[in-house]
C-alpha cells in the first residue's frame, strides 16, 4: 500500500511538472524536496529489506509482502550505495526544503543568492562526506580512540540540531509568507494551500526520519570487521501502520491544494476575461466618444478666448475664465492622449516608480483634492514596477476620484484620504483609504463590473473602477476592496515587485 502511495505521489509530480508553463525558483526547490523525500523513503525500504534484523518485521512497518521483500533483497544494488544515496536525498530534502521557503517568502538580490545558496550548502556537503561509510572507516582506523567515537557522536547531536533547524525555519518562513502577504483573499488562499502541502510533507518526514543523516556502520579494527546498522524508526513499529493513511491524507491536501488552485485562477480568469471583453465593447465607444468631447473642448477654448476680449476692463472676470480654459486645455490633453492609447490598443511597460508616480498624480490634482486632507509620505524604499505609465496612473486616479466622491457628505476639516505603499514579498501593495461613508456590502460584489454603479447614470457611469480593475489585471496585479458602511473604504492594488531602490544614491536592491 506504502509503494502505490509513492507512486501516486509520483505520477503527480510528473503531471503537475509537465502541466507547468514556467518555473520559479521556490516551485523547482519544492518539486526537488518532494521527489527527494519519495527516493528516501524507497531507500529506507529497500535497505530494510535487505536486513534479516527487519525481515519478518517490514510488513508491520510499511505493509510490504515477503513476496516483494524478496524481490528487494536481490535488488543489485549494495549497502554502501544504499546509505550513500539515502544520506544524498535525506539533504537534498532538507536544502530544497528550506530554499524553497527562503524563495518564496523573500526577495533576494541575485548577488546574494549564490553566496547564501553556498552558505546552506556547506553543512549539507560536510555531513555527506562524515557520514559516508567508506569515510568513517577510513577515519576510524587511522584516528581510533575513545575520543574519536565521542567526537563523531556530538558531531550527530549538532548535525540533528542544524537539520531540525532548517525543517523549522522552512516552517516559519511559510507562516511568515502567509501573514506578511497582502490581505487579497486570492493570494491569501493560494499560500495557504501551499503551506498546508509543506507542513504535511515535513512532519511525515520528520517522524519518520528525524534521525538521519547518521553512521549506518559498526567498526571493529581489532577484529577488521565492519557490519551494518538496523534503522531502528521512531516509535513503536506498530505506529507505522499509520504511516500509510498519514500518506494518503497528506496527497488528499495536496491534491486539494492542486485542486483549490486551479479553480481559483480559473475564477480570476473568467471574471477578468468577462470585464475585459465589456471593456472591449466599449473602446469603439470610447474612441468615438473621445474624439466627439475633443472637438467640443476645442470649441470652448475658443470661446473663452472670444470671452476674454470682451470683458478686457474685468480682471476677476477675465481670471475666472483663464481658469476655465486652463481645465479646458488640461482636459483636451487628457482626452487626447486616451484616444491615442485607445488606437494602439497596447500597453508600453517600462520600469515605474509607483511612489514618484502617485506623488506626481497628486501634484496634478490641487483642485480635486482641495479641502480634503491627503497623507502621503513617501517610503524609504521606493518600489520599482513593470507598468505603463499613463495607464497605470489613470488606475490610481479613478481610485482617487472615488473616494473624493465618497467625502462629498463628510465635513470639510475631517476628510481625509490616506496612501500607503508596502512591499509585501514580492508584491508592492498601494492602498488608497478615506473615511467616507462607506460601500453598502450588496455591492461590493459588483462595483468592479462594467456600468455598475449605485449612482444615477447622469452622475456616474459605472466605468472608472471598472477601467482600474482591467488596468490593473493587465499589470498581473489584483486589486481588491475593504469597506464598511459609515466608516469608510480602503482599496488595496497588488503589482508584482521588480526592484527596489533605496533613498540613498546609489544603492538598488532587486
């Protein structure tokens, strides 16, 4: 039963490998811990077998028949390659274990990632060859004493140590991950699944095999005589009978982790292709509409220049409508550059400060924002991003403009809007807040769906959150809403990281 579980276990990892388009670095390490776990286990069945200690006793363990132990023992394959290999997957299994919770929950610069890469290495490589059996032979019989026996035995109680140490660092890593990411349920809900899968390979591993790497030989130089160890597994043999339904459970979570996964970006993808395709619908309008706007916004600058030659002698008149026909041409401007993004129908990503970018937009919009308190503060580290920039901003501002709109009944000395950028992982998370009054819960399902709008259409249209929800789902980020009703609205937009560069000249992270 034990051996079908594996080769479940490996048949998944084959489809899951051969369904993945690309690869990070944290799933290549996880997809190395589990088949290095799977070749340990083997490897400690089949070195079972081959022991006469274990050989009426493997069937309680793992519930392999005598007809297959049989078959094990006659395998060509010696003890000495047996430990070898086993020591070789065994720390294969705790590095990929531990690098794939380091890539996954951090940034790392690439300069920095082959040194620390080396760095956890080196104990991997230095137990490998000290517990090597042809190695401690070698040594026990040139440096044979009573020290040297103890030697190697506090040699295993600090190897235990390091090797438990990075199961649990990997554990804590994960959790790290988990609550340090951005509070998007989607991205909450795939690392939860995640972690689920890890924790449950690592427990498995750690009940059965805690003890490993480790001497497998008995040494005796008086006698020149060499004999191997039995594996003598935690607990009694009868608690392995558990081990097979404790395989099973944990290939349940990860298939329901697999599972969870799939039908969740599933979602993402037919709600994002729905908006898309009524956002879509709408750029013939668009343009159209856009092209109409410019052709009247031209013919008000014209007018307000006539305006002005006719009130020349009143200079509150006459600045009154040079305000006019500077939003005018602010307005023009604006108008034309998104008919020309809308007839090329692509987006230009380049590198993008997001908060110079947020900075400059707020520069931009003294009028809009005026009696309303804004608390900005740029951070230290300035996030870089793969954006358009003109999209990117026209996202954020339709945000901005929302919760202007949701200030309208609050008092003019308590409005307030608040922006934050926070470098979660590898997102940068900007959440734009204010203390308005509130979305109503019934829709909160609906304000990112095309002409939604609890308004009348006269006032609003239903596009703007609409647009920023396509802009930023364009960006591969998400863009999700916290609101209660009567106390205020908090929109969190997630973009993937691409560097960050530090306030001091010079100095960039990626």
């Amino acid at each position: 039963m034990f051996l079908i579980f594996m080769l479940i276990l490996i048949v998944i990892i084959v489809v899951f490998a051969f369904l993945q388009r690309s690869y990070t670095k944290a799933t290549l390490f996880m997809m190395f811990m589990v088949t290095s776990y799977l070749f340990v286990v083997l490897t400690v069945i089949i070195y079972m077998s081959k022991d006469a200690y274990h050989y009426n006793s493997l069937y309680k363990y793992f519930g392999i028949t005598q007809t297959i132990q049989n078959q094990l023992v006659f395998l060509p394959i010696s003890r000495y390659s047996l430990v070898r290999i086993m020591n070789f997957f065994t720390l294969s299994f705790l590095y990929t274990g531990l690098c794939s919770a380091i890539f996954f929950s951090m940034n790392i610069e690439k300069k920095k990632e082959k040194w620390l890469l080396l760095l956890l290495t080196i104990p991997a490589i230095i137990q490998f060859v000290l517990y090597d059996p042809s190695v401690y032979t070698g040594l026990y019989y040139r440096f044979y004493s009573p020290e040297f026996v103890t030697a190697y035995d506090w040699f295993h109680k600090i190897t235990l140590v390091i090797n438990t140490a990075y199961i649990v660092a990997g554990l804590f890593l994960f959790i790290y991950a988990f609550f340090d990411a951005p509070k998007v349920r989607l991205i909450r809900s795939n690392i939860l699944m995640i972690l689920i899968c890890y924790v449950s390979i690592q427990v498995t591993y750690y009940y059965m095999q805690y003890w490993a790497p480790n001497v497998l030989i008995i040494v005796s130089k008086a006698a020149h005589f060499t004999r191997f160890k039995p594996i003598n597994l935690a607990g009694k043999p009868s608690m392995y009978t558990l081990l097979p339904y404790i395989s099973a459970f944990c290939l349940i979570l990860c298939l329901y982790g697999i599972y969870k996964y799939a039908r969740i970006q599933n979602r993402i993808k037919n709600r994002d292709s729905l908006i898309s395709r009524n956002i879509d619908s709408a750029v013939v309008t668009s343009r159209v509409f856009s092209h109409y706007i410019k052709n009247e916004m031209l013919a008000l600058i014209a007018q307000s220049e006539f305006l002005q030659e006719m009130c020349k002698d009143q200079a509150e008149v006459r600045q009154e409508i040079q305000v006019i026909e500077h939003r005018c041409r602010n307005l023009y401007g604006r108008l034309d550059a998104i008919h020309q993004k809308n007839l090329k129908s692509k987006m230009d990503l380049k590198p993008v400060s997001l908060s110079s970018l947020v900075e400059n937009l707020l520069e931009e919009m003294p009028l809009e924002l005026k009696n309303i308190h804004v608390d900005f503060s740029k951070p230290k580290q300035q996030p870089l991003v793969m954006a358009d920039s003109f999209y990117l901003s026209q996202g954020v501002e339709n945000i901005v403009s929302n919760a202007v709109d949701a200030l309208q009944n609050i008092p003019d000395k308590t409005r307030r809007i608040q922006i934050e950028i926070n470098i979660k992982n590898k997102w940068v998370e900007l959440v734009i807040r204010d203390n308005g009054a509130g979305i109503p819960e019934k829709y909160l399902h609906h304000i990112f769906e095309p002409f939604f709008s609890s308004k009348p259409t006269s006032k609003n249209w239903g596009m703007g959150l609409s647009l920023c929800h396509n802009i930023i789902t364009a960006h591969e980020g998400k863009l999700a809403v916290e609101s209660t009703e009567g106390e205020g609205t908090a929109f969190r937009m997630v973009i993937p990281l691409l560097a960050i560069i530090n306030t001091e000249p010079g100095v960039e992270e990626k």
